[in-house]
C-alpha cells in the first residue's frame, strides 16, 4: 500500500501574514466558509486514529500546514506527539513536516520540531530585496524575522527546507537569490511558481478575457508585477540550473528539489515531488474542523469530499470526486505523445498549467540540461 499522506491545516486560513500572492487566501475567500476555525485536539485524534487505521502498518506522512499553522499554538501540538504513538498500534513509519512563515518560532518550537523529527519547510524568497511581497497584517517587512528563524533552526540543528515562490523579483535577481541562500549554508531548496487566483487568465491573455476593460487593465498590470510566464519560467530555469550543476561539478552541492526530481527522471525513476508523474495522487487535505479536500490547490466547495468526523478513509478513497480529480489528470494530450521531453516533464501539475504553460521554457531547457542530469546521481 503506498504511504497515506495527510496535510493538515490545524489554524484553517488564518495567517499573521499578508504575503501578496497567497494562494490560499484567494482559495478560502471562495468558500462559503473562508475560516474552518482552529483546530481541536479531540479532531486531530479522530483524524490519527482513522488515518492508521486505514494504513494497516504502511507509512503514514503528515504535513501541517495553512494559513500559518503555529497559529494552532505549542499545546496542540504537543499535544499531538503525545497522542500518536498511543494511536499508532501497527507501528507505522510516520513522517511530520510543517510549513510555516517562521516568524513565530523561538527555541521552545525548536525544542518541539527536534523531539518529534520534524522537517520545517520555511518560506523565505531570498534576501530583503527579493522578500518584499512577504509582509505582515501591518504591511511591514517580515524578512528580518525569517531569516532569524532560519539561523535559530540552523543552530539548533532542526532539519528544514528553505521554501521559495518564484515571482518576477526572483526570477531577475535569481543568482542573488541563490547566493544568498549558499552564503547561508542553506542546502535545501524548493522553489515554486508563483500561483494566479483560480479564475484568473495566463499572463498572455488578451484584454477581451474581460468584460470590462478598464477592470481589465487594471488587473493585468497588478498581477503582472510578480507573476510569472512562459519566458519568466525559461530564465529561471536555465539560470538556476546553471549555477546548481557549476556547485554540483565543484562538489558544492546544493539541493534544488526540482532539478533533484529531473534527475531521477532522466534515469528513468519515480519523481518524488507531486505533480512530477504525470497525475495525481490520492492527498488527503484536512481542514480545522475535518473536511477535506483532495489537493491543497483544489480546497473550495465544489470540492470538497466531506468531513473525516463523519466518514474514514477507505470511504474517501472511494469517493466519486476524489476518483474524478485523479482520471481527470491521466489524459495525455496530442502535443504531449510526440514531444521528445515528455517522459522529463510529464505536463506538469494540472493546476500549475492553469496559470503557466510551461511546454516552450521546456522544449527550450531540455536539450541542454538533459546531458547533465544524465550524468548526474
């Protein structure tokens, strides 16, 4: 059985951050209910014990995220260590990350994330430059306290990823970015594309997308101060992986997630990142108040899969909608059966496509990066 992976939103939407191109602020305010609320320690043992249950033994990876999920405060999830080995009888592996701004954690978080093995994924876009669209309720800079959080984390030997959005600022200033984070010593990077409100056009779409078009002028020069296209995507690719392999070739490596994941493809292997095999897998996305949702990109109404309070997952599993959202990410497109590169890129994840199509940046990095992640273990 493959692993059961959860991602939990113990703080619902809530955030103490304001960061303009919060993917999932757009999605809650779609909602009937944009909060579900903080999360109880009674729902979070429901979910534990339906969750082993159903893995019977197999692995069972955990994430938490938000909003801001330390939001949910120390007591949950202290509370939460105390209570999964109680409800973990088979002794499954379990796997716990968390993703979190940062600007909350102190040592005394340390001291939680250290005694339960947590990797921290910590969001951070590079320097004060290129951090700039990561602000706070107040709309001040929130750079300082991140990159204090990252240094707390490194001293204290927390494992954590450093989690970038690529917007235009890191894209023109991507070997800033970059070096930045090798001055640091920050060894593990994702970088992620920056993500349009559902309902929003692609950067080249034309004017008459809209019905008004003073609306639409508007909108456009606002979303295209930090979202990305086609060309952004290219650049950044070729620029990044450039100064990746030069570290790879001096044996500075630093782990780029995505180049990571092209390697394995490029010898035939699995991707472990989502999105990078072609289709979707079966995510269970689990709101503060139980209900959820099959993909982090998908948690709106229409949906929704009901609430674990009321079900388990055998029956989600099972779910017309959750069986619908996988067969709609199987179809392979004509462009895709005849593109030498197809097996590498797959068509990516089915939402990033809404916002970003990637087929020209690939047909274009390919054929120089294929060499070398052939030769690359």
């Amino acid at each position: 059985m493959p692993p059961v992976s959860l991602m939990i939103k113990p703080a619902s939407s809530n955030c103490n951050l304001r960061c303009k191109y919060c993917f999932y602020h757009d999605l809650a305010s779609c909602r009937e209910m944009p909060s579900h609320g903080m999360m109880s320690l009674d729902t979070l043992e429901n979910i534990l014990k339906k969750a082993f249950d159903f893995a019977d033994g197999s692995m069972v990876v955990i994430n938490f995220q938000g909003g801001e999920p330390l939001l949910a405060g120390k007591d949950f999830f202290r509370g939460f260590s105390e209570m999964l080995p109680r409800l973990n009888p088979k002794r499954s592996a379990v796997h716990v990350g968390i993703q979190t701004n940062g600007t909350l954690i102190d040592e005394e978080w340390c001291d939680i994330f250290l005694k339960n093995r947590y990797l921290v994924g910590l969001s951070l876009d590079g320097d004060a430059v290129t951090n700039i669209l990561r602000i706070d309720a107040k709309g001040e800079d929130t750079f300082e306290k991140a990159y204090s959080a990252a240094k707390l984390l490194q001293s204290k030997k927390v494992d954590f990823n450093i989690l970038t959005v690529i917007t235009k600022p890191v894209v023109d200033n991507i070997s800033r970015v970059y070096s930045f984070f090798r001055k640091n010593k920050f060894k593990y990077l994702q970088f992620i594309p920056c993500l349009k409100p559902l309902g929003l056009p692609k950067a080249d779409t034309p004017e008459s997308f809209y019905e008004n078009g003073d609306e639409a002028e508007h909108m456009i020069e606002a979303e295209q101060d930090f979202h990305i296209n086609s060309d952004d995507y290219e650049i950044f690719l070729k620029k990044a992986f450039s100064l990746y392999t030069r570290d790879y070739i001096d044996g500075r490596y630093t782990s780029i997630r995505l180049f990571d994941n092209f390697v394995r493809l490029a010898h035939s292997q699995r991707a472990e990142q989502c999105g990078m095999n072609g289709h979707c897998t079966h995510q269970y996305v689990i709101e503060a108040d139980g209900e959820v949702y099959p993909c982090d990109f998908y948690c709106t109404d229409e949906y929704s899969l009901g609430n674990i309070l009321d079900t388990d997952f055998a029956k989600l599993e099972r779910h017309p909608k959750a069986i619908k959202f996988i067969e709609e990410s199987l179809g392979i497109e004509d462009k895709c059966k005849e593109c030498n590169y197809y097996r590498l890129c797959k068509n990516g994840c089915k939402r990033e496509r809404i916002d970003l199509d990637k087929c020209t940046a690939y047909k274009n990095f390919f054929p120089y990066a294929l060499p070398h992640l052939k030769r690359m273990h």
